[in-house]
C-alpha cells in the first residue's frame, strides 16, 4: 500500500489518524517511541487519555490496512521506504545530484517535485525546505539546457510559493533576461527588493544586485567569450549554418581544404548561438592537445596551481569543470582525432565545433560538415560586402572574372577585397589583369601563410641540390622532431648543418633536429610535387626500418594474452641501448606513433604493423599507453585492409583485443578477439587460433563464463602445446585460475604449478611471478597462511627484478590480504597504499578496484566499520562498472559482514543474499559458504537466503 503525506494524506484518514500516520511514514521502517507521537500530535498540553486515544487511533489506521505495528519502545510503519512518497522524492533528489547527464538530471528532479500536491501535515516548514532545494536545482539543469521560455511559468508558481528565497527569484530573472524579456527581469528584481525590505527590512543580496546589473547593462550572464570577432561580412554557407543553429549541441566536424572558411563559419555560427551556451565560448587554435587543455582550463577560470601536468589529467580536470555547463567550444585548425579526443567535454549540453583540413575516421558520434568553395554569386557578394555597393557596381564583370580567378576560394576572395579595399584609386579590372597571369597569382594573393611559402621558396631554391632533397625528406616524413636513430639512417649530418644555418631546421639537445610547423608543410608539398612516389614510399620505409632497430632490442616479455606474434626485420645496425629506456620513450612515444601512422598513410601496411606490434612489447603494453596503442593498431590495420592481408588483420585485431582487455572493456575485447580467431581459422593458422582463443578464455573468466572459458583455453593449450612455450603457459594459468574460483584447489594448485615451471622454461619472469602469485591465492583461500604468504612473497620479489610496477601492485595487494587476516595490519596498509598509488599512476581501473576492497577488508578487521563501509562501498560501484559480478558479489559478502557487526539485521540480509546468489549463479566456491558467514561474524539469527 502507497503511502503520500506531500500533501493531504493518502490513503484518506481523520485529521488525527493522518498526523500520526503523517510521522510514522516520515520514520518508515524505523521505531517511533510513544511519548514522540504524542508530543509531536498534541504538543506540550496532551489530553489526559492521550496514550489510549494514541492507541485508539492506530486501530483505525490498522483496519484501513496499513501496516502500523507495535513494538516495545512504540510504533513502526512496517513498509518499504519508497512506498512513501517523502522517501521516493528524497531517492529521486540523491539520484539526481550523481547525475552527469543535464536531461536526465532535469527530468529525475522534475519527477520528484510532481510528488508535491500540497502542504505536508507534519514537519511541513523542514519538508518545504527539502522542496525548495529540489525546485533550485532543477531550475538550474533546464537554464542549462537552454529551456529558458519554458521555465518563466513554473519559476512564477514557485515564485508566488515561496516569496522570500531571493535565489528562486534571480533564476526566474535569469530566465526571462535570456528569454529576451530584459524589462520582466528588471521588474522581478525591483519586486523582490520590495518584498525583502518590507517584510525584512534588508536589500536584496550581492549576487542578486549583480545579476540586475548584468540585466541593465545587456550583459550575458557568462563573460568567458574567449572567441575571435565575428566576420561582418560573413557570406553564405545558409544550409550549413542552418544545421549548426538547429543543432541541440554534440559535436560537429567542419572540415574543406585550406582556405575554403572552416574557421568563418565555426565562429560566426559560434557567435550567432553564444545565448544558448551562457557558461562560455572558448575558442583554441590546436597546437597540441596538453597545451590547448591548459588554456581550456584557464579559459574557465581554473587557477594555475590547479591544472595538473599531464594531458590525461588535464583531460578529466577538464570534462569535470564543464559538467553540468553549457559551453560552446571551437577546435581550431586539429589535424589528427588523437590531438581532439582529450578536448571533448563529456556533458551533453555542450557544443564542439572542430575545424581541420583532414576528413578524419575514428571519432564517435561527430556530425561532418564538408566544405567547398563558394558559388559565383556568393564570392560576388562577398567581395562586395568588402568593398561596397558602390565599386562592384560599377565593375560588375571585373568582379565576377576576379571572384573566378580566385577560384571562388574565400580567403583568396578575403585577401583580394582587402587589397581593393585599402586602394580605393584602384579600379576592380586591375587585380584582374595582375591575376590573370598564372606565374605571378600567388604573389598577388599574399596573406599571412601565403607570404610565408614565397619566402621559403626562394630560400629552398638557393639550396644545393642534397639539401634541397634532405629538405624535402623533413617535410616528407612529417615527424615533428627527427632524433639521431633515424637521422642517422637517412641523412648526412653535414647537409643537416646547412640546412640549419639557412634557417629551415632547428637543433635541440643532442643531434637531434626539428623543423617548424609551416616550413614542413612547405616541405611536404615540394616533396610530393618533385619526388617520384617510389622514392617517398622508400624513404618511410628506411625510416621505420630504422626505428625497429632500436625498438626491437628493448622489447620485454609481457604477461599477456596474447604473446608476440610476428618477427622483426631484424636490426639493421647496432644500436646503444638507451641508459633510462622510460624516459627516451616517454620523449619518443609521439615520433613513433606518427611513423606508424605516417607508414600506414602510404599502404605500407606490413612495416607499419610490425613496428605497431613492437611499439606494445617494448613500451605500449609495459606502461598502459592505451592512446597511443590503438592509434597505432588503427591506423596500420585501416592499410592492412586495403591490401586484404587476412592474417596481418587477425594479428592487429587480437592486440586491440588485449588493449581492451587490459583497459577492462570486457564486451569490446570480446568482440575483436572472436573476429581474430574467425579470420586465423579461415586461414588454417592453428598458432593465431591459439593466441585468440586465449584472449577470449581470459575475458569469459573475468566475466565469470567459466564453462566457456575453460574451453576456450583448453582448445589454447592443446594448439600451443609443441609450438609456444609462453602461450601453453598463459593458458595453464588461465585454467589454474578458474579451477581456484571454482573451489577445485588440488586441480588448481597442480595446474598453476605447471603454468610456473612452463612459464620458467619460456625464461617468462613475469608469467612465473603471476602463477606463484596464483599458487600463494590457492594455500590463501585454504587457510594456509603461512604457504600462502611463502608463495606471495615469492612472486613480490620476482616482479621487483622486473620492472613491471602494475604487477607489482597485484602481488602487494595479495601480500596484504594474507597479512591482514594474520592480523599483520601496519605492514598490510603499507603494502595497500603503495599498490593503489601505482594502480592510480597507470590508470588501472580494476587494480584500483581490488585495492579498494582489501582496504574495506582492512578495516574491516581492524573493526573500522563505519569506515569499511564507505570504502567497500566504493568498491562496489566499481565493480558494478566494469561489469564483474564475481568481484561484486565478494564484496557484498564483505558488506553483509560490517552490516552484521553494525547490528543491521536488515542490510547484512541484503547484501548477503544478493551475494549467496550471485555465487550460486557462477557457482564459485563461496557458494559453499553461505551458512557460515552468520557464524563468522556472529550474527544471531538464521539467514534466509535462497
């Protein structure tokens, strides 16, 4: 039965009866001792009878059928809190403030206010105050999205409701300011400095007096403008800005050639709607995706000290700050999804327009906007918006022959009008002489950029003939920066040194080059205009030839699914190891990135992949650099499929799977993995089949699919089992892992110790620390502590010989647990807080994830149970993102536990029967365990759990 006391009671009752039920459904589930209620009823004078009218009173709501009982210190409405509508308006508030999506939290909190059909019986001035919060905040997600016309009538009922809360009124003034109706705001706020005075005697507050000046003056609520004075004479393009002002924000990719008007048209469209984005207009010209972060950030008034170092950080700081806002946002000028992709603010009612030259793939949900030149009637215009009426008038065929030999190009236009324009003596059929010789046109259109490529070119032209070509195999490579490991391999470091002083390469550090971002664009285009395609492509390959050479003797072993698959082309020189291999690949990631990029570019899809591969063994999958290991594996099998070459395919995709894997995106390593093992067994390679079979066995186990997994990675063991050491090992680890889960320890522990000595015999480090890690979780689930922490600590101190931090993380976090329940707690919190700064460090979601719980287990034990509350707490969100049930359902046995020591009959039931049936579902070994957990944390009691 429903109960509503937001209003007149429901289910209808005598005023009496109604007030008591009115407190009872405000304590739902929760004893209310008598002398409460009649004091809460009556007041400080109750009737002499008042325990028996109380009592008289709660048999008459009990025969309506309200479950009103008596328990020894009072009353209780026995019912679910969310059949009173108090407590479902208080869930739906709570639901809507973790809400980052403005629609969804505008229409939750909208649902919560319908609650309100009137004035509550009991506690009515605390309850409208909870009211009034809700209204606020819902007010202020409409503003937001834009709703403004829409709001005025409702803020005007909440208004008249509640005629002191200043903040109502400055919404409803905000409201109507961006309605366009600045003289109802103005009249609000005078009405409300009436109200104030005469019934307070004080003026309204600053933030409201501010807000009016912002009215008078016309100003917009938000003074972040940060974009480029709007072009007044901005000509065409009706059907393309159409689409943006229709648009309900997203994000939109413009993208033509040089020159054609991207950037006119996102700023002018950017002006045109800057009142529907109220929380600011930003504007960046891209350089780079760090730096274009930094001056987002401060554009939005993020103090300095604030904005961390890193593009990842700054990326998060960045989508945080706009979350909930409104805000338009032009990327000016991006040349790659990589360099926008951080940029993206993840609050729905923003609007991203992206500038860029390149009709670029990989972005998700982008709308396009491809550009061309103007039509002949739209350049005439717009050379006669730039010059007037008067002059184009005159000449209209002169102005059409020069909007001709423009090209109908808008910036030629721009740059032609502008010329006229500051030579008022001359006519318009003089620039149409002076363009009409070919030879000498792009003289005549100079401008910026254009003056710039004349003067390069002279430069170029009194070069040598080698250093014009090492010139043009700068710009070719399209590298930002040229180390010497590639130099070295295609040029003489003489030539290098003229170009440097012909003031066209820059030196930085030690031998390595550098070249300026127009002067390589010049480059480029001289190389594709005089060197034979051969010869380009020979070049790229010589380059990444280069780059495997030294890539390929810092390779390492991994602990992945999948193992390394294909050879190298072998070093083609010896090659110094470098003496801080993180810090030349932290300084080299980008460069060799973009010459994977740049093979792939080209069709050479077979070196492109190979160095791609490399890149993940030597430095992508030993430092988690997932953006750079999927630009790679993207861009080299966007040119495998144009070759068709179906095992090259199955080999990128079965890494993309593994960087999935590791990224905890379970369905979408799923998902490559099935189509790479497809492809291998097409092709009979019974190597490749094994390799993604075991990718899929090890995501089935994580999803707790154990019968698939198993057979995924028995059919793994069987292939590799005379081919690939590693991969039989990988495999047997898999099996050892599930059988552990699955209670079978003697199989697991026999299995894992097979998966260490072939893990061994593969000379696999981290594979043999990972199965005696494995072997250490078996004796630990067993009781057998002491076994335990001997194999644990084993394998701590093998992944410190290593180097792999990540690894270490999960062999600290297992060292501590055993710790824990040795009642070992100072030294396990050390282990636990260092494991969650390298979990952290390298984004590691679900090692945060499995810290997290233990530090729930921690305090647990430590009997820290509010605290281990909050924590496991956390945990279990966790896992209910990355979609683990298995995790999920440990730790809400973990939960029921501090639920039991709380004395919460109620939670630990709860919690431990969404667990018992979880681990009946997967039919892990805890689900054995269910009667014991009562015992263990003496918990008077059955527990009734299905």
């Amino acid at each position: 039965m429903e109960v509503r006391i937001l209003g007149p009671v429901e289910p209808s009752v005598p005023p009496k009866p109604a007030q008591i039920l009115a407190v009872l459904a405000v304590e739902c589930g929760k004893i209310v001792p008598v002398e409460r209620l009649i004091d809460l009823i009556w007041g400080e004078e109750p009737p002499p009878q008042a325990r028996k009218s109380l009592q008289v009173h709660i048999s008459s709501l009990r025969r309506t059928g309200l479950p009103v009982e008596h328990r020894a210190a009072g009353y209780v409405l026995n019912a679910e809190p969310e059949s009173v509508d108090l407590h479902l308006f208080r869930r739906l508030v709570a639901e809507a403030g973790e809400q980052a999506d403005l629609k969804a939290k505008a229409e939750t909190l909208h649902q919560a206010l319908q609650l309100w059909r009137g004035t509550p019986v009991v506690f009515a001035q605390t309850l409208d105050v909870q009211r009034l919060a809700a209204a606020e905040a819902w007010v202020d997600a409409e503003l937001a999205l834009g709703r403004h016309a829409e709001l005025i009538d409702p803020l005007g009922i909440f208004v008249s409701e509640y005629p002191l809360a200043e903040r109502l009124r400055g919404q409803l003034m905000t409201a109507l300011a961006r309605a366009g109706r600045r003289a109802d705001a103005m009249r609000v706020f005078r009405d409300t400095r009436k109200v104030l005075v005469d019934e307070l005697g004080v003026e309204p507050g600053e933030q409201l007096q501010q807000l009016y000046r912002d009215v008078l003056e016309g100003a917009r609520d938000s003074r972040r403008n940060y974009l480029p004075r709007d072009a007044g004479d901005f000509t065409g393009r009706d059907k393309e800005l159409s689409r943006l002002l229709d648009s309900d924000g997203g994000v939109w990719w413009i993208e033509g050639p040089a020159g054609v008007g991207k950037s006119a048209l996102a700023v002018h469209a950017a002006h045109r709607i800057a009142d529907r984005y109220p929380d600011g207009q930003l504007f960046v010209d891209l350089h780079s995706p760090s730096g274009a972060l930094d001056s987002l950030l401060r554009a939005m008034d993020v103090p300095s000290e604030r904005i961390p170092e890193s593009a990842e950080e700054r990326a998060a700081l960045w989508r945080a700050t706009v979350s909930g806002r409104r805000v338009v946002i032009v990327l000016d000028g991006v040349t790659s999804v990589a360099q926008v992709r951080p940029l993206l603010p993840g609050s729905p009612g923003c609007l991203t327009l992206i500038t860029s030259r390149s009709r670029l793939c990989g972005l998700e949900g982008v709308r396009r906007i491809p550009l061309d030149v103007l039509s002949s009637d739209e350049a005439v215009t717009l050379l006669q918006r730039i010059l007037g009426d008067d002059r184009v008038a005159a000449e209209p065929e002169q102005a059409e022959e020069v909007a001709r030999l423009c090209g109908y190009l808008p910036l030629a236009v721009r740059i032609t009008g502008a010329r006229l324009a500051g030579r008022a003596h001359w006519p318009v059929s003089k620039l149409v002489r002076r363009l009409s010789d070919e030879r000498s046109r792009l003289d005549e259109l100079v401008a910026d950029d254009l003056a710039v490529r004349s003067s390069l070119e002279l430069t170029y032209r009194a070069l040598g003939e080698n250093v014009r070509a090492a010139y043009r195999i700068f710009g070719f490579l399209g590298l930002p920066e040229v180390p010497s490991f590639l130099w070295v391999h295609l040029l003489d470091e003489d030539v290098l040194d003229q170009l440097v002083d012909a003031r066209l390469l820059d030196v930085i550090g030690s031998a390595r080059y550098r070249m300026h971002e127009l002067v390589r664009l010049h480059a480029r285009e001289l190389a594709e205009a005089e060197d034979p395609l051969e010869q380009r492509e020979d070049l790229v390959r010589r380059a990444v030839v280069a780059a495997l050479s030294t890539v390929d003797g810092l390779t390492e072993q991994l602990f992945l699914a999948v193992p390394r698959m294909q050879d190298s082309l072998g070093v083609v020189t010896t090659v110094a190891r470098p003496a801080d291999k993180d810090a030349w690949f932290a300084r080299e990631e980008s460069l060799l990135t973009k010459l994977v990029e740049r093979a792939a570019e080209l069709g050479l899809a077979e070196i492109a992949s190979q160095l791609a591969e490399v890149l993940v063994f030597a430095w992508f999958g030993l430092r988690n650099r997932y953006e750079a290991w999927e630009r790679t594996h993207m861009a080299a099998l966007e040119a495998v499929w144009k070759t068709g070459d179906l095992r090259l395919e199955a080999v990128l995709r079965c890494s993309l799977g593994q960087m999935h894997y590791k990224r905890d995106n379970l369905v979408e390593a799923r998902s490559w993995f099935d189509t790479a093992q497809t492809l291998f067994v097409n092709l009979g390679d019974k190597r490749g089949e094994a390799v993604a079979m075991n990718g899929i066995g090890m995501v089935c186990r994580d999803l707790g699919e154990y019968p698939c997994a198993l057979e995924a990675l028995g059919r793994a063991r069987e292939l590799l089992e005379s081919d690939d050491s590693e991969g039989v090992g990988h495999a047997l680890y898999g099996i050892g892992s599930i059988k552990r889960e699955l209670g079978d320890d003697e199989e697991a522990l026999h299995t894992l110790a097979l998966a260490e000595t072939t893990y061994r015999a593969a000379k696999s480090r981290r594979g043999e620390a990972l199965a005696a890690r494995g072997i250490g979780l078996v004796h630990r689930a067993r009781g057998e502590l002491d076994l335990a922490e001997e194999h644990i600590v084993r394998a701590h101190e093998m992944v410190s010989g290593t180097g792999d931090e990540l690894l270490g993380c999960y062999t600290a976090q297992a060292w501590a647990k055993v710790l824990i329940r040795k009642g070992s707690f100072g030294p396990a919190e050390k282990l636990l807080a260092a494991a969650m700064d390298g979990c952290r460090d390298v984004g590691d979601r679900f090692g945060e994830a499995l810290v997290r719980r233990t530090l729930g287990e921690w305090r647990l034990a430590a009997g820290d149970h509010r605290g281990a509350q909050v924590v496991l707490t956390e945990a279990l969100a966790s896992w209910s993102d990355l979609g683990l049930p298995l995790w999920r359902a440990r730790t809400l046995r973990d939960l029921g536990a501090v639920h039991a020591c709380r004395g919460d009959v109620s939670g630990a039931d709860r919690c431990w029967g969404e667990a018992a049936g979880l681990f009946a579902r997967l039919g892990t070994r805890e689900a054995g365990e269910v009667h014991q957990w009562r015992a263990q944390w003496h918990f008077p009691g059955s527990l009734a759990i299905s």
